[in-house]
C-alpha cells in the first residue's frame, strides 16, 4: 500500500508559512516567506528512491511523504485511510469475481488533492 501511495500520491502540494529563520541547502528561508512542498516531486526523489519512477510493490524501506511525513502536520486520517485499503484488498483478492472499470473516473480537478469523486466497477461472476 505505501508503495501504492508514493507514486500515486493523493495530495499534490501543500504550503506553509516561515515561523522562524531557517537554513536549507545554503538557503536562508525568513519568517513570513512562503514554502510549499510538491508531494510527487518528493516522493519521487532521486536521493531516497532508488528508481523512483517505477512502481516496486516490494519497495522498502518506503519513507514516502503521502500522508504529510511525519510531526505535527502527519494526517490524522492515515491510519483508517491503511486500513480500508486492507479491507479492500482483502475482500477483492479472497472473492472469486471479475472486476473491471466502466467508464473513465470523475476526478475532482482541485490543484490540491487527486480526490476521485466517483469511479465505477463492475464485477463479474467467473
């Protein structure tokens, strides 16, 4: 699953404001400057990720940031957001159904987030 949520992160970008001086790479951030951190960019981060365009269930150790890495700003839905996604696998890999896409998903189109709204299946007896 965490390989499933870096490379297809579901928040695109999210901003902060300097509270602080602080120091990045030679760089020197003020308070009041603005930052703002592209998921896909840094969970495709050449550094941590060794092929990072490459979509490796078996990747470990994963340190991807798709539920915002850690520390007071670390999505408090996380852990709810793992444990439907085992619940759906789970059910759609002991079930012995055919499951397919129809039609294309209904993507939210926010510069936030990759929110689907709607995306439907069909699922076929074998």
């Amino acid at each position: 699953m965490d390989e499933m949520i870096r490379h297809s992160t579901p928040i695109i970008q999210f901003r902060r404001t300097v509270a602080a001086e602080h120091t990045l790479h030679g760089h020197v951030f003020a308070p009041g400057d603005k930052v703002v951190l592209y998921y896909a960019s840094a969970n495709r981060d050449e550094a941590v990720f060794p092929d990072p365009d490459v979509f490796d269930i078996t990747r470990s150790p994963n340190p991807h940031l798709g539920f915002g890495g850690g520390g007071p700003h670390f999505c408090l839905g996380a852990h709810l957001a793992r444990v439907e996604m085992k619940a759906l696998f789970r059910e759609l890999l002991t079930r012995p159904v055919g499951l397919r896409a129809v039609g294309l998903p209904d993507l939210a189109g926010s510069n936030f987030d990759n929110r689907v709204r709607s995306l439907r299946f069909a699922f076929e007896a074998p």
